[in-house]
C-alpha cells in the first residue's frame, strides 16, 4: 500500500470506488489487526491471538491468518475466504491522516494507488465538491474503529494488569508433520477463574469479559487453517 494522501474534490473529485477486497495487500500477511468490537465475528473464522509489538513492547490484538510467516490461508483465489471481512480491510482504501504530533488533528485520507480505485463504483464528491452520503458512511466507520482501538488498548492494558496474557505455542498435526505456531500469548484461564467476583464484574461490564470468551472461542478455528494449509499442500481446491 502507498503512503495515502489527504482526500480532496480537486485532486479526487472524479475518482470513484468499486466494492470489493484489495487482496493483494493481505498476501504473506500472517496476523491482521482485529478491534474487541469484532472479536465475535472476526473469530468465527480465525483464531483471535495477542502478541507483542516488537518495538512499543505493546501488546496488540490479532487475527491468525496463516501457521507460517509471510503465511495467508485466507486469501484463495484473489478472494477472501472468511465470512466476516475486519474493518481494518473495510477500511480501503480510506485512512484517517493524522496533521499534528499529538494526533489530535485528522483529515480523511486515500491510498491513491489502490486498485479499487477508478471511473466506475461510488462516488466521493458530488458535482458541487461535496462529500457524498457513501463518503460519509466510510468516513464515519473509520471514525468508529478508531475509537474501537482505543477501547482495544485498554482492554489489553487492563488483562495485563491482572496478569492475565500468557505465552504459548501452537502446535498442530499437518499430515503427520508438526507445525508450531510461537510468539503468541493467550489468556490464561485458570488465572482468569482465580479473580475475586469484583474484578469479574467489572471485565463484564466494561465488556471485557465477552471479548475474553471470545477469544476462547475462536481458538477452536485453528483447526480451520490447519485444514486449509493441508488441502494447500496436496493441491486440492
């Protein structure tokens, strides 16, 4: 993806946006970020994992997409394989354009080299430059999910408060060949059942605790990729 660009009627004002999934920017990418707001959705398809960002030493909210680095089995085809598309894939290809230090200040930005861009689909201004209803629409989505990843960072600042992100290794049986998944951390169950029902009640009620169990949930769809890598490996469609 190109660096994106402010949006404006005299630069954009002819372009127009197709529906559909800008592909080629998820092929080899193992992880996707995913927002709490999506946990449900986001895993009934992938794994929902936490893992360290190198740099920040933050830990950041996943979606598994591949049992390999550099690794999507969720892109087939040029098509997307799951049912729920996250919203950091809804998003092409807008982004919020941050114009002060503090990121207090944002513009609606473009990726001017997206594909998805061209004459056909919808349009962005009207023939007056202003905004049109579907331009809004997506503008408004992006503002959402920026205040989802705020809730998000809170949701993983809180878990490791309470100690409850714990590193674990996947291991899977891919045709009778062992394939191990590192790097990523889980919540930790047992220490989960040990907190004092003030504590449980505040995770339920800040909404944490869905997202908790959520994420349990979605681990079962490890078995998914596994399935799909080793239809990949013989060839099959």
């Amino acid at each position: 993806m190109s660096r994106p660009v402010p949006l404006t009627p005299e630069a954009h004002g002819k372009l127009r946006v197709r529906p559909g999934i800008n592909t080629a920017r998820l092929e080899g990418q193992q992880l996707l970020p995913v927002v709490v707001h999506e946990f449900h959705l986001a895993g009934s398809d992938t794994p929902i994992l936490f893992v360290k960002n190198s740099e920040t030493g933050q830990f950041e909210t996943v979606a598994l997409l591949g049992l390999s680095q550099q690794e999507n089995l969720m892109i087939d085809g040029g098509r997307w394989q799951g049912n729920y598309v996250p919203g950091v894939i809804r998003s092409d290809p807008f982004r919020l354009i941050s114009t002060s230090a503090d990121d207090e200040n944002v513009v609606l930005g473009i990726d001017p080299e997206s594909p998805l861009l061209g004459e056909e689909g919808e349009a962005l201004f009207d023939d007056k430059g202003e905004i049109t209803d579907f331009l809004k629409g997506r503008r408004d989505a992006l503002v959402s999910y920026i205040e989802h990843g705020n809730i998000t960072r809170a949701f993983t600042a809180r878990l490791v408060e309470l100690d409850l992100l714990a590193h674990r290794e996947l291991t899977l049986d891919l045709d009778g060949k062992k394939s191990t998944v590192s790097g990523m951390y889980l919540v930790d169950e047992e220490k989960l059942n040990k907190l004092d029902d003030e504590t449980l009640l505040e995770l339920q009620k800040r909404g944490f605790l869905r997202a908790i169990y959520a994420h349990f949930m979605s681990l079962n769809r490890i078995h998914g990729l596994a399935r799909l890598k080793i239809a990949g490996d013989r060839g099959e469609g």
